[in-house]
C-alpha cells in the first residue's frame, strides 16, 4: 500500500511511481495547448495502448514540421519549425498557404506507420477523439482545432467516434465547471470556471459511461522521480519531478485500474503556475469512483524551451513525432512502471 498522505501534491523528497499492476491497454490521454499537440503524438506513436484523446487548444498531428525536416537536422529545423508553429498551427497566419493541411499531414502520418516508426493506423482508428477550442481563445484559434478534427477523419477515424466542443465562451485554458479565472481569461494557471465540467467530458467521451464524481478525491497526489525514465535519453527537456494521483482502490489493489495522461500546457509545469492543473482540473474527482490512475508528466523550462512546452516542433530532436522521442519514450515507460506487478 502507498503510504503518501491524502491530497498532499508536494512530499518532501520524490516518491518512486509504485508498481500498481494497472491495466495500459486501455490508457488515455489529454492535453491543453503544447500538451494537446503531445497528446496527439503520444497517441499516435502508441495507439496500440492508447484508447482515446482529447485535444484541446490544440492541432494536427505534426502541424509545425516544416518542409526541410526530412533533409535538414539540427538545432536549425527546430527554429524553422518553430516559426511554422507560431504562425500556422497557433494563430492561423498561413492559411492562405495551406498551412495546416490534414491531408497532407494524413500521408504524413501514413509514411510514418509504413516506416515502423510509429504503431500501424489500424490501432488507432477505433480511438475516440474529443476536440475543444473556446471562443475566446486567440492563442490557438478555433481554426486550428477544426482543422486538428479534419485531420483525424483524413486518417480514418469515423464522424462517431470525434466530437468537437466550440461553443464554450473560454480563453486558452482547461475548462471547470466551478475552479479557476473568469471563463474568457486567458492566463496563469490557465485554468477556468465556465460551467463545463471538461474532465468528465473527456472521460465519458473516451470510456463511455461512467460512476459519478466524488466531491473531495480520497487518494494520494504522489509526486514521484522522473529522473529513473530518462536514463538513456539525451536533450530530454523533462523536469525532476512529476506527479500522479492515485485512488484508494488502486494503492491496495482492490481494482485493477486503468491510467489517463494529462499533458499541461505551456507555463502551466508547477514550476510556473503550481499545481492549479493537477488539482482544479476535475480529473481526480473522477479518478476514485471509475479506477483511474492520472498521470501528469511534466516538461521542464530551459533556454530553448523557456515556457515548459511540451516538445511539438522538435526543440528534442528529429524524432519528435515518433515512438523514439526522449519525451515519448520517458512517459511510455511511466506508464510501463505502473503496469508492473505488485511487490
């Protein structure tokens, strides 16, 4: 049995992510903002594990990488990519270029599932998409997000399996339904009350009907080292420390649980905005009554990341998109920790 006390976010030395016998077939993701894009990545590159996402403030699947990817490397392709990012899969500058093209980025996707580099498409088609963009956001714009919903339809993914939530007056944020800023802001810690509980959303969207939420979480914030995933793995561009919450019948074994990933967003790592995301976001209410262990991994801020992203336009290298990115790869073997047998 975990022996993290109930609803501690912090402990004073990390924690080792507990062997909890969890069951990773059916792991999820979800991400806000770079998070959203990571989300995308990490689903596709593992889509034989992933059962379902939610893209959030965010795009499609490689969106930033530039034309020259495939015939430059180096610290020059990140910031060309980066360029492309910002202008054309953030505020829709490009349009008029066709930038982002979900066909495109489809046969894209294609060509990496025939190379082995990331899981075949036939893993992924029968994933179950959710989408969401605010009214008021005007860091990623709505365009972005429908064209993110285009692109999981070039790639096979039926009309029933995606939703796309457009309607909510948010800024650029995690939506609640009662925790957070005024529902149209847009700022630290980037998340907001407006009426819209999106946790349960994502979780009924993905897994289908649920028990209800708790009022208070019974279970442990664990904040745990991430440094044991990272052997191996250079130009990581991950923190120390993430944190993952565990309900009670997941830390005695009375449930066999499964595992959702949440991805923050930009300036949204605890060492920027807290644990706001960890603890407002409504997953943990859901956690307890439905065995769910919440993953959040988090990126670390540095000169060529100075607001925490999650790695969308290759800041770690080439292989970003792929099984073999640093920042993949570290969270697959989290999940493969969790996985593990009880001792």
């Amino acid at each position: 049995m975990l022996t993290v006390s109930p609803g501690r976010a912090e402990t004073p030395a990390a924690a080792v992510l507990p062997a909890l016998a969890a069951d990773i077939s059916q792991t999820s993701v979800s991400g806000i903002s770079s998070g959203a894009y990571m989300a995308g990545q990490f689903q596709i590159a593992h889509a034989r594990i992933v059962s379902g996402a939610a893209i959030i403030a965010g795009g499609p699947y490689g969106c930033a990488e530039s034309a020259f990817a495939d015939v430059m490397s180096g610290p020059g392709v990140a910031f060309l990519n980066l360029s492309k990012a910002i202008n054309g899969c953030m505020l829709n500058a490009l349009a008029v270029w066709g930038v982002p093209d979900p066909e495109l980025l489809a046969e894209k996707t294609r060509k990496l599932a025939g190379a082995g580099r990331i899981d075949p498409l036939s893993s992924l088609v029968g994933d179950r998409v959710y989408l969401f963009s605010g009214r008021n956001d005007h860091t990623v714009v709505p365009a972005i997000v429908k064209a993110a919903y285009e692109y999981y339809q070039r790639i096979g993914l039926p009309d029933g399996n995606l939703v796309y939530v457009s309607e909510t007056p948010a800024g650029h944020a995690f939506v609640t339904d009662s925790e957070g800023l005024a529902c149209d802001a847009t700022g630290k810690p980037y998340v907001v009350d407006c009426d819209y509980d999106q946790a349960g959303e994502v979780l009924r969207h993905i897994y289908g009907t649920l028990q209800p939420r708790v009022a208070t979480p019974a279970g442990s914030f664990l904040e745990f080292d991430q440094r044991p995933f990272l052997e191996g793995l250079t130009n990581h561009g991950m923190e120390k420390r993430g944190v993952a919450y565990v309900p009670p019948a997941c830390a005695d074994g009375t449930a066999t649980c499964r595992v959702h990933i949440a991805f923050h967003g930009c300036a949204q790592n605890r060492a920027a905005a807290g644990d706001s995301f960890i603890r407002q976001s409504g997953y943990a209410n859901w956690a307890d009554a439905n065995a769910f262990v919440i993953l959040f991994p988090e990126a670390a801020s540095s000169p060529v990341n100075p607001q925490g992203c999650w790695d969308w336009w290759g800041y770690t290298g080439n292989d970003y998109l792929t099984r073999d990115a640093p920042q993949i790869e570290s969270v697959y073997r989290m999940l493969q920790q969790l996985e593990k047998p009880r001792s």
